[in-house]
C-alpha cells in the first residue's frame, strides 16, 4: 500500500510557514492554488501517456483544464459533493472574480472558479485523494 503525502504540510514545514485556518481564505485564494493544481494533475496524466513536444502536451492538457471543460466536469460531479465540498464550491462560484476566461461564458468562468475553489480547499486540507477520486469520477461520467 502507498503512503499518502501530505505535499502542503511539507510545503509549510520545509519553507516553515505557520498554519493558517482555511476558513480565513478567499474563495479566490482558494481558486488561485485549485487551478495549479487542477492543471498539475493533468499535465502529470497528459506527460505520463507518453513522451511528445511541449506544444502538443499544452493542447492536450488545455482540453481538461479550459473553463469549459471544468464546467462540464462541474456539472456531472455536483451530486457527488459532500455538503462541505457544496458549500466550498459555491463560495467560489459567487465570488467576484476580476478576469473573464478566454472562450467561455461568464456562467462557465464562475462554474470553473468554484470547481478550482473547491480543489484548492481540498488540497491545503492535505485531501489529494478526494480530489483525484472527484476527478477520475468526472471523467468517467463525462465518457
């Protein structure tokens, strides 16, 4: 059996950061870090099928995380949100962003900032697992 790293607990012990409660977090500091992680598992999925140039990796990977994308994946994953996770999402989804996504709709964006909310929340919580396991779901469901 793998062990489970928690990467921002060792992220905070080995650039000695002090623990912050989560809850003090904007939901658009929360999108700000679920969308380097959002990408980072699908760039790691994308790399991992096999060696090709950078530029057909990027538009591999832009397929999955584009808003358009995350908004789908959003709307086949909203009954498998736990009433935390709901509540995380949403907070995202309301904020006020201060950008607009290229090539999606506003109700897209908003849709993206929340899944991105929720993926950052779920990652500084240490729960990767639940974040792949959301994923590898959405995917399936989007099939």
């Amino acid at each position: 059996m793998e062990e489970s790293i928690n990467l921002p607990g060792l992220i905070k012990e080995s650039f000695n950061l002090k623990e912050v409660d989560i809850r003090t977090y904007s939901p658009l500091a929360l999108a700000y870090i679920g969308d380097g992680v959002y990408d980072l598992i699908f760039r790691t999925a994308v790399v991992q099928k096999g060696n090709t140039s950078a530029h057909k990796l990027h538009h591999q990977t832009i397929q999955y995380v584009k808003a358009p994308a995350q908004a789908h994946m959003v709307s086949v994953l909203m009954d498998e949100f736990t009433p935390e996770e709901m509540a995380v999402y949403k907070r995202g989804k309301n904020a006020k962003p201060y950008t607009m996504a290229k090539n999606a709709t506003m109700a897209e964006y908003k849709k993206a900032t929340g899944l991105e909310a929720l993926v950052g929340y779920l990652y500084l919580c240490g729960r990767l697992e639940r974040i792949l396991e959301l994923i590898q779901t959405g995917l399936h469901k989007m099939e």
